[in-house]
C-alpha cells in the first residue's frame, strides 16, 4: 500500500512542508529511513538524524526548527509521537480489513453469526455459538460450544476458545491463546494417586482486553475465572482457575498466577512474577519483575524480590546483599582478633 504525504497529513491532521506528493510504502526507524519510507522524530536525543536520514516523509512536532538542512518531506502535528502510533494503528486497520468465509472452515448450524463477519479457512465453529458484529477470526481457529464473542473482537491465527467462554466487545486474542482449558485441579487417594477435579466453571473476558500470543486463562472449577474490561496481557502468561484480574491491570510476559487469587484495579506486574494462590491483590500495585508474592499485598503497595518485599526495603537490603562477602569478611577478622587478644 503507498500513501502520498497529503493522504497521511489529512489522516493526523497535519501540515505537509515539503514535497506533497511523495509516495510511502513503508515505515522505519528515523536513524534507518531510505527511500519510499516513512518515519517520526519525538525524541530529542534523535534529531542528528533528521538531517542524515533518507525516509521519504518525517512526522515532527509542530514546534521542530530546522538548524541544518533537510531533505525528507516533514508533516507537522501537535504530538509525533502519537500522531505515528495513530498512523500505526490506521494502518493495522487497512491491513487487517478482511471479510468473508474462507473454505473450508466448519460452522454449527446452530451458531449465530454477526455482519461482517471474516472466519479464516480451516477454523471451527461449535453449537450455539454466538459472534457479534465485525469479528475477525483467522485460520485454524477453534471455538467450541455455547462461546459469546461480542462486537469488534479479532482471533488471531491457532487460538483455541473453549466451551462456555464469553468473550467482550474489542477484544483482541492473539495467536496460541487458550481461553477456558482446565483449571489444575487434581485431589489425592489413598494410595497416593490423583484424581481429576472436573472443572466446571467458563471464562468471563470483558471489553477492551488484550490477550498476548500463548497465553492461557483457565476455566474455573465452579463459577468463572474472570478477566475485568481493559485488562491488558503480554505472551505466555498463565492465568489459573478462579483468578480474577481488576479493570485496566495491566501484566508481563511469563507471569503464573495461582488459583482464586484476586488482583485490584490498576496494577503493573512485571514479568515473571509468580503469585500464590488464593490471595487478594489490592489496587493500583506494582510489582517488579521476577518477585514471588506470598501474601495478601495492600492498596499503592510496590513490591520486589522472592519474596517480595517493599521496594524501598528490597532496595536498601540490596546495598547489603551485594557487600556481604565483605561484611563476613570484616566480621570473621574482628572475631580472630578478639580471640587473640
């Protein structure tokens, strides 16, 4: 797809200075550009290459002066940053504007399909399936039985959807997810053998949630598992049965959280936290990657280490840990020459 520097203008409501009618094909990094590329300059520390780089067409802020001379065609706007994440996300539009069927694709008589519907080849559609309005579902999908996907919500490529899950408007499910598998519930015999737990529960995603490529999010035992409006979750991410996450938290990559913990509103986890089971996460938390959490966490808490402890403790502990050597060899010398005195 090529773009003049007057359509892209008109998208951000900019102003061209320069050639008009250059074309753009691509995008780039500003230190990178070359010819039929677009790029952006938000950041400072990057305005060398403005005079250097060969991209076709550069946001800038309105504000931006010039010191040397320039060959890229610049479009001014009230902020490049956003106005290049804009760009980024009009694009992603155009390119994902698929509709349609594709065959071979299974589709239960008993499913109920929405306008403008795009279902990839070889995906599968259970009974009573319920799908909104402008869903886009990509290849080799599978949806299983009684599933609800609201309006404007897209399946990436391999996600698989079990039964019983309900699904929000704007939802996006990225490729590999798995959205209601079975909860990790095995109880012990007598003899020392497990016996499965059936898992009974579904899977309750509200609007405007993100799901990163190979996460799982597992079906409650009883009840739901539950995923509140503007939740935003990175790759691999393991969500288990009964967890409930707070509107707009937002989690990194290769985080596990443990059965019927409840985690508040607003929080930021990093990646590779690993939390207990059965605890209450309070609001507006931050846990730094990498940290253990075993107890319940209060409101504004910010946490780090295995096991967490508060951030600014961990950080005054840690001038400590990393000198402790020293310290042991400090302390064996004082303790020889109390000996020998």
């Amino acid at each position: 797809m090529k773009f003049t520097a007057t359509q892209i203008a008109g998208i951000l409501n900019g102003e061209v200075e320069g050639n008009a009618d250059v074309e753009v094909s691509k995008l780039a990094k500003i230190e990178e550009g070359s010819e039929g590329s677009l790029t952006f300059l938000a950041n400072p520390k990057y305005t060398q290459f403005i005079y250097t780089t060969e991209a076709s067409v550069t946001i800038v802020d309105k504000d931006f002066v010039a010191e040397n001379d320039i060959s890229t065609t610049l479009i001014r706007v009230e902020d490049a940053y956003k106005a290049f994440s804009q760009l980024l996300e009009y694009y992603n539009q155009v390119k994902m504007n698929k509709s349609g069927i594709e065959q071979p694709v299974f589709i239960s008589e008993s499913s109920q399909m929405g306008d403008n519907l795009y279902l990839g080849a070889f995906s599968y559609i259970g009974e009573k399936v319920r799908i909104g309005d402008n869903v886009k579902i990509y290849p080799n999908v599978y949806i299983g039985d009684n599933v609800e996907i609201g309006d404007n919500v897209v399946v990436f490529a391999g996600a698989k959807i079990y039964s019983e899950s309900v699904i929000g408007n704007n939802c996006v499910i990225h490729s590999g997810a798995i959205v209601g598998a079975d909860g990790f519930g095995f109880t012990p015999n007598e003899q020392g053998e497990y016996s499965k737990v059936p898992q009974t529960g579904n899977v309750i995603i509200e609007d405007n949630v993100d799901v990163g490529a190979g996460t799982t999010i597992d079906r409650a035992t009883l009840g739901s598992t539950v995923i509140r409006k503007g939740v935003k979750l990175d790759n691999q991410i393991q969500i288990a049965h009964n967890v409930e996450i707070g509107e707009n938290t937002v989690i990194a990559a290769q985080t596990g959280i443990a059965g019927s913990t409840k985690i508040g509103k607003n929080c930021m986890i990093g990646g590779q936290v690993g939390i207990v089971g059965h605890l209450v996460i309070g609001n507006n938390v931050r846990i730094q990657a990498q940290s253990g959490i075993g107890r319940n966490v209060k409101d504004d808490e910010v946490l780090q280490g295995s096991p967490a402890l508060k951030y600014g403790d961990y950080n005054k502990s840690y001038v400590h840990f990393k000198n402790l050597p020293k310290i042991i060899e400090r302390f064996n010398t004082f303790e020889k020459n109390q000996n020998n005195e």
